[in-house]
C-alpha cells in the first residue's frame, strides 16, 4: 500500500521507537553501568581509603588514624596486623567477634556482628602486611539522595527526545490538517451556493491524482462540484429555455382566445373565460420561473446603490392594502427605525412584495398584517430587520425550512383560493441570499407566522 496514511503511520511509528529505545538506552546506560565498571571503581575507592588510612598511621599513629578516619562517614573503621592483633580502631567500630584472623589476600566483604565490613588489604613503606575494615554504614543511616539529581540521569537525552517527538508530531499535524482545512473551506462555499469553488492542488498532484488518499479527495471533490455545477447550470438553461418557449404559444393562444370570443355563443363563453383565467396563471408562473432563473444565474452585485427600507416598504403598502380588501384583512407598517442598505431595488421589491402578499393570503379574515422595521444587532453585527407577521393557521414545525425551495407547497395550501405556484418566496430567498442576508420563518405563539428579513448593514458587495 503507497497511500499517504501508511507512509506517514509507518514513518511516525518507526522514528517514534527509534528516539523512545535510543533514548532508553543512553539513560539506563548512564544510570545503571556494566558490572565490572561498577566493580572496579569500588574496588578503587576502598583501596585508595585503605592506604590513606595506613600512611595517617604511619605519619602519625593512631590519632591521625583517627582523623582520616573522621573525614568519611561515620561508619568506624579499624586496622589489623596480618596476626588479627588490632593496630588502631575508631570509637564506633562494631564488635569484632566474628572475624576470622585468617584474612583474605583481595578485597573482600564479609557480615561481621550484624555489620556489613569489606576487609581491605594494605602494605606499609617498609612492606609489612596490614589490614584496613571498613564498616559499611545501616541503609537508615544513609542520606536520601535529592530528587532533582534524578534529572542529572535523563539529561540531555529525554529534552531532546521530547523535542524530537514534538517536532515529528508537529510535522504530522500539518501534514493532516492543511489539506483538510482547504477542503472544510471549499465545502462550506459550495454549500452556500459557490458552484466554482475548486480546491487547490499542487501540479504534481494533479497528474497523480490518485498517489495519496488527500490528493485523491482533493481530485473527487474537485470532480464532484464539476459535475454539480454542470447539472445546475443546465437544469437553469432548461427552465430558462423552456420558460421563454412557452411564451410564445401562450401568446397565440390570447390571440386565439380573442377571435374565439367573436363567434361564441354564451354557452361558449363560460368556458372561454376559463382558458383565459388558466392562461393568465401559466403567464404568471412562467414570469416568475424567468425571475427565479435570472437572480439564480446573477452573481454580480457591483451595480449595488444604497437603497432605504423604510421608503421601499411605504411604496409596497398602498398596493398590498389593496390586495388586502379582497381578503378582507388590514395592512399596518411600524417603523422604529430608519434602515438602508446597498442593494437593488427593484430585487427588494419583489423579494419583501412575495411575502407581504403571501402572509395576506393565509391570514385569517379580519386580521391584521404588520410589516415591522427595526434595527437588531447579532455579535456585534448591526442588522436591519424586517418582519411580517400574520394570524393565519401557522406552518407545522417540520415545515418551516422548507417553505423556501422552489414549487414547495404546503398540503393545506393546495386550494384554488390559497394555492400559489410555490416559486414567491423561493424568489425572496435568492434575493435576500444575493444581498447577504438571512431569511427564516418561526410560529408565532400566539398564532400565526413571523417571516424574518435580516440585513447586514455594513455589507459591502
């Protein structure tokens, strides 16, 4: 296998042994020597006391004995002839009962009296044989050695394993997260509706695009919003194509329909009206599948102006007061505050008109349609919002994020007095989207539906 995973695992898990055994090693080395290092330099130190010990005595006989023997710890120490007889000995020196007379010809230990004692042989100036007991001190006794010389032990090499692994996990990380966090960036824009959005790879990659599990993503990712954009972008031109198609023949058939009216009966005309009442409604939802089309296939905003919400709302009110006689049902507009925002107008227009008239449609008779505009503010975000509310049956929860998509209707909204087309508020939901903003729709508790309109204040196409 030659994926990048496995060639990473296997290079992190053989460096990362390497540096753990390598280091192990060095610390134990330095810190537990071979026997025979630890054997010889014992052997060197009690030698070396021993005949420090002889030459005090020689220089000054049992008192200077007895400072040398001061100068260690205070463990007693003494000096025999090579006959047992005792030459010197130091006030704390265990009992000698059980010392054999017969003594070694090399360093030796022995258990004497409950003591432990290494018997250290010694030979004067003049070559007399001696020999220098040395009582090893109780564990109790002993000084704890500090715990900060531990540290001495793993110095340098733990830091520089530490530093080691750090560095490789380091590499590691980036090696992992950099391309991960290009494509977490370029989902989240096609998400949001950026059928271009194309993750970056290097040129050798491209060619190899299967060489590494990322490089592979990358090129699936990148082949994926390919082909979305394609099917979008044809099922656009479709409705587009098809939209502008049956203009035509809905054109013929007004004319059709008008010289049918001439030479119709009264029986006739009933029925007559009827074609020209459906073809006024497939005109209107050919109108808005045009309208949908072209703000889905606009991407530019430069021509953006500042427009005021306040003024483009009081232009909506006359045209939906009149709606709202048929209903019956009162519009009312609250301003609390002045909002404008750079944007179309004309987009605005229709994209608030769509839910004005829709809240009209599904409130109850004899009701009120407010229209609120207010300045909000969401993390230090400045906002302006407008609401519409109505006091209609309300949308079933499940409902409410998808009363936004194109021809999505509502069962109870398939009636001949309330049905739409389905296509309104998809148009309010490109417009507002085209302009930064958000749309939601929430039940009201008291009854109803709250359709929400939020506007960055500060954005800048």
């Amino acid at each position: 296998m030659r994926g990048l995973f496995f060639k990473i695992f296997a290079i992190f898990w053989l460096a990362q042994s390497l540096i753990f055994v390598i280091s192990t090693a060095l610390i134990v080395r330095q810190r537990f020597p071979s026997p025979n290092i630890v054997s010889d330099a014992l052997d060197s130190n009690l030698r070396h006391d021993g005949d420090a010990a002889l030459h005090a005595y020689e220089a000054g006989g049992c008192s200077s004995f007895a400072d040398n023997a001061a100068r260690h710890e205070p463990s007693g120490s003494t000096l025999l002839k090579k006959s047992g007889e005792i030459v010197c000995r130091t006030p704390n020196v265990p009992s000698l009962s059980g010392l054999d007379t017969h003594f070694p010809d090399r360093i030796d230990g022995r258990q004497i009296g409950g003591h432990y004692a290494w018997l250290i042989p010694v030979v004067s100036s003049d070559g007399a044989p001696y020999e220098y007991v040395w009582f090893q001190p109780p564990a109790s006794a002993r000084h704890p050695e500090p715990h900060w010389k531990f540290l001495h032990y793993a110095f340098p090499q733990l830091p520089v394993a530490i530093a080691v692994g750090g560095l490789t996990t380091f590499v590691l990380v980036l090696l992992f997260s950099r391309p991960l966090v290009r494509l977490r960036k370029a989902a989240r824009e096609l998400a949001e509706g950026n059928l271009a959005v194309r993750v970056e790879a290097s040129p050798s990659g491209a060619l190899r695009s299967h060489s590494d599990e990322f490089q592979g993503l990358v090129h699936d990712f990148n082949h994926m919003a390919e082909r979305l954009e394609s099917l979008v972008g044809a099922q656009r031109l479709l409705l587009r194509d098809v939209s502008h198609e049956l203009r035509s023949p809905l054109s013929r058939l007004s004319v059709a329909l008008e010289l049918a009216r001439e030479d119709a009966t009264p029986e006739l005309g009933v029925h007559l009206a009827r074609i020209e009442r459906e073809g006024e409604k497939l005109n209107q939802l050919i109108g808005q599948l045009l309208t949908l089309s072209s703000m889905e296939a606009r991407d530019s905003v430069s021509s953006f102006k500042p427009v005021s919400l306040n003024q483009l709302c009081e232009q909506i009110l006359p045209d939906a007061e009149y709606e709202a006689q048929r209903r019956p049902c009162i519009v009312i507009l609250q301003q609390d505050s002045e909002c404008a925002i750079r944007g179309d107008w004309e987009l605005l227009y229709r994209a608030i008109e769509n839910v004005v008239r829709n809240a009209i449609r599904y409130t109850d008779p004899g009701t009120l349609v407010t229209i609120s505009i207010r300045k909000t503010s969401l993390e230090a975000t400045q906002l302006a919002t407008i609401e519409v509310t109505d006091c209609g049956p309300g949308i079933p929860a499940p409902e409410l994020e998808h009363i936004f998509r194109p021809f999505y209707r509502l069962d109870e909204a398939r009636t001949s007095t309330t049905g739409g087309f389905g296509v309104g508020l998809a148009i309010t939901e490109r417009a507002v989207r085209l302009h930064g903003g958000t749309l939601r729709a929430i039940n009201r508790t008291e009854g109803g539906t709250c359709i929400q309109i939020m506007f960055p204040t500060n954005h800048q196409p």
